[in-house]
C-alpha cells in the first residue's frame, strides 16, 4: 500500500517543525545542587538595607529558604538560632530568606524565637525560584568558593554533630577570606547582615 503522495512531505514538514522548536526553545537550567554555583542574589533585609551572596565570599553560608506559615519551618528554626550562635564566631554565615508577603509577620515571627541571625526578603519568590526551591525549609551549604556544598529539602536539626562538624570541616579549609561585613547580632562584623 503507498502513502498519499503529500504524507511524506507532511510528515518531512512536521520533523523540521519539532527540531525548530526543540533548538530555539530557552536552555532548562541545570538543577541548583551539590557542585553547582550558587546563583546570585540581592534582596532586602527585614532590618532595612540589603545583603547578597557576594557579600559572603570567600565564607561559608546556610541560605535557608522559609516562610512563618511553615510549620516545619518554624520547628527547625531553635536549631538554626544555636548553630549560628554557636558557629558565627569561627567565621560562619547563616541567612534565612522569607517568602512572606508581609514584613511584620517576619519581623513578629523572629521577635517570638528570638532569632539573631539576618532574614531577607523575597516576597516575590523571585531568588527562590533561582535556587529552584518550591518546598519549604529548603537550604544550600555554600562553600568558600560559591559552590553549593549540599541541598537540604525539608527540616533539619542544624545544631546535631554531622551539621556542625561538617560545617567545621568547611570553615577550617576557607579561613583566609573573609568579607568583613557588618552582620546582625552574634558574630557582627562578619558577612551578610
């Protein structure tokens, strides 16, 4: 049996159709993960002013996407409050960044847990989507050399041995950079605050 005489030309049509497509379609990005260079960002912070990745160079940084109406969120953050405390002044970086819409929310939020540790703004979820985090708590350990160490997807406890020790490991290999930024609270006057 033969084909109608414009199938082939139809089907010709359709093949050169999909490799259009295919070749002037935008790049996907590459998956945010161990290896990767951590994308840049600049965002507000809830204490007025603004921080970004650069401002961390040369450290090592916890960026911890967040919002006060995630539970798991809200639960990991006591752990995260001793960590930094606990590691800020050997040169360690922590920044949680909120997806709230509303400022006075954080702000009441981090009154409540008492947090020291700065807290940037992306009500737009605009680095959110950069770092290509769509759960919540999502963080990335971001080595001296702006390379994602590791992904963390949901809560974790950050004060618990592996989490410190791990991060010791990475501060004792990156002491020779430091950005000398003002921060807020334990471990001012280093990085992102």
């Amino acid at each position: 049996m033969k084909s109608p005489p414009g199938a082939w030309l139809l089907g010709l049509g359709l093949g050169a159709a999909t490799l259009f497509v295919l070749w002037t379609a935008p790049e996907t990005p590459s998956p945010v993960g161990r290896g990767s260079e951590a994308p840049a960002f600049e965002l507000p912070s809830l204490d007025g002013g603004s921080a970004s990745l650069a401002d961390a160079a040369g450290q090592v940084l916890l960026v911890n996407f967040w919002a006060t109406w995630c539970k798991p969120c809200e639960d990991e953050m006591p752990a995260m409050e001793k960590l930094y405390r606990d590691l800020a002044d050997e040169g360690f970086l922590l920044v949680a960044i909120s997806v709230d819409d509303d400022p006075e929310l954080v702000r009441a939020f981090r009154e409540r847990l008492q947090l020291t540790f700065p807290i940037l703004l992306d009500p737009d979820a605009t680095v959110a989507k950069r770092y290509q985090t769509y759960r919540y708590p999502e963080s990335f350990l971001i080595g001296p050399g702006g390379d994602v160490v590791e992904r963390y997807v949901g809560p974790k406890r950050w004060d618990e041995g592996a989490y410190v020790q791990r991060i010791r490991k990475l501060l004792a290999g990156g002491r020779e950079a430091r950005s000398g930024l003002p921060a807020r609270g334990v471990g001012a006057g280093r990085g992102l605050g």
